[in-house]
C-alpha cells in the first residue's frame, strides 16, 4: 500500500521544462524579496522589540536604564531603512524589466503561427539571451530594452544605423556591441552542437517607445518596436528550410534543458 502510494505521487514530468519570458528576472525578483524579508526587516523587529523590553524594565524599582538600546536600536532601524529603500529601488527597476520582457514575450509568441520556434530566457555560461527566434526568415536573438526606469513624456530612440540615441543621449552601456556579441555566443553554441554554421542576426526591441531610423537600414541589426517585428519578418526572404528549422530548435531546446 505504501508503494503504491509513493509510486501514485511520482511526477510523470521527467525532463526539464523550457524556461518563460523573464524567469531570470524573476528569480532575481525572488531573491531580493527574500533578503528584504529575512535581513533588515528582522533586524529592525528585533532590535526594537528588545528596546521596548528595557523600556518596560525601566519602570521597576530597580530601574535599568535602556538609553544604550534605544541608540543601538536607532542605528539598526537607520540601517534597515537605508537598506530595504536600496532593495526597493533595485526591485523596482527589476520587475520594470520583467514586465518588458513579458510584454515582447507576448508579442513574439503570435509568430509561432508563422512557423517560428520561440524561445525566452536563454541561459548559459557566462551570457543569457531574452528571447531567441527560429523560423524561415533566420534565427535571431531578440534583447529587450526599458531604460532603468519609468520615464514620463516623450519616449523616443533613434537609431543610424550604428548608433542608438534614447531621448537625446546614448546609453551608457553599448546595446548594439551587447547585442551583436549575444548573437555571436548563440552562432558560436549552434555551431559547436549542430555543425552547421547559422547566421544569428540581432534585433534590439522598446517596447513602448517610438523608435526612428535615420542612417541607412542596416540589416545585420534591427531596432524597433516590437509592433514591428512581425512586418520586418514578413519582408524577409526564407533562408532557413523546415529541416533547418528543427535542427536548429532541437539543440537549443536541448542546450536550455541541460542547463
């Protein structure tokens, strides 16, 4: 009886699943919820429950005096202010771009009907990819940009064809040298596992914002809104067979389980 049990609540999941549209970004979301939760917030509990315990001592005959616990609790508290106000601030900006890369998740899944094979939260050793896309038109690797935060008014990017300007002024991490050397990790690990050498071109997507291009369309890398991508593939002609397609969709699915 109790084997049958045992063998009753056995998962019959038995591979890896495919990871969703910003996990990493939730994970790092979870983790610092967990630091906001388990460090300054019990410290402070602490500390000011044990000062509230001398406060009431102090009214007994012998009269201990909680002067000392009342400083040492203030510059606990000072301290778990000024830390949880830190994990607010870095939470905020991390759900910020979970949320984005959630929102081009959606947009990207309605290719699927296309024939493309979808892929989110691509993580390997020492590089992740937001989301990466298979299907006639290529494969790409497709990264989401948000700013660090919400911004009110115009949003506005204007690409040359070399350079990215957000509001008037570049970002001060190079999204088109990030993106381009993504995409060469992601040619370089299909290479290696299929031997085939696949052209992976990158695509840098706002969502949200109006992107302008000015300079001549460079077409080893697209900046856009992701309202667009769809057309841009439409235009695109096929350069990928069904069977190239699988292949390709195999050892990177393969790739994401194992790790």
């Amino acid at each position: 009886m109790g084997l049958e049990m045992n063998k009753a609540k056995r998962s019959p999941l038995n591979h890896k699943l495919l990871r969703n549209p910003g996990q990493s970004l939730d994970e790092q979301i979870h983790a610092l919820l967990h630091n906001f939760v388990t460090g300054p917030v019990i410290v402070a509990i602490f500390v000011l429950v044990f000062a509230g315990i001398e406060w009431l001592r102090y009214y007994r005959p012998y009269g201990p005096a909680p002067e000392v616990y009342s400083v040492v609790a203030i510059i606990v508290v000072l301290y778990a202010t000024i830390r949880m106000f830190m994990l607010w601030t870095r939470l905020r900006a991390l759900k910020f771009a979970r949320d984005g890369e959630k929102t081009v998740g959606q947009f990207l899944e309605g290719l699927r009907e296309r024939g493309y094979r979808i892929f989110h939260d691509v993580v390997g050793k020492g590089f992740s990819l937001d989301h990466v896309l298979i299907g006639p038109a290529g494969v790409f690797t497709v990264e989401t940009k948000m700013g660090s935060e919400p911004i009110m008014g115009n949003r506005r990017v204007i690409f040359d064809g070399a350079r990215i300007q957000i509001n008037g002024s570049e970002p001060e991490r190079g999204p088109i040298v990030q993106a381009k050397r993504r995409a060469n990790r992601l040619r370089n690990l299909l290479a290696q596992s299929t031997g085939h050498d696949f052209d992976v071109r990158p695509v840098i997507v706002y969502p949200g914002w109006s992107v302008e291009w000015t300079g001549p369309k460079n077409r080893s890398i697209w900046v856009l809104n992701p309202k667009w991508l769809k057309a841009f593939l439409e235009h695109e002609p096929l350069r990928l067979s069904s069977e190239d397609i699988h292949l390709a969709s195999f050892h990177l699915s393969r790739f994401e389980r194992a790790s």
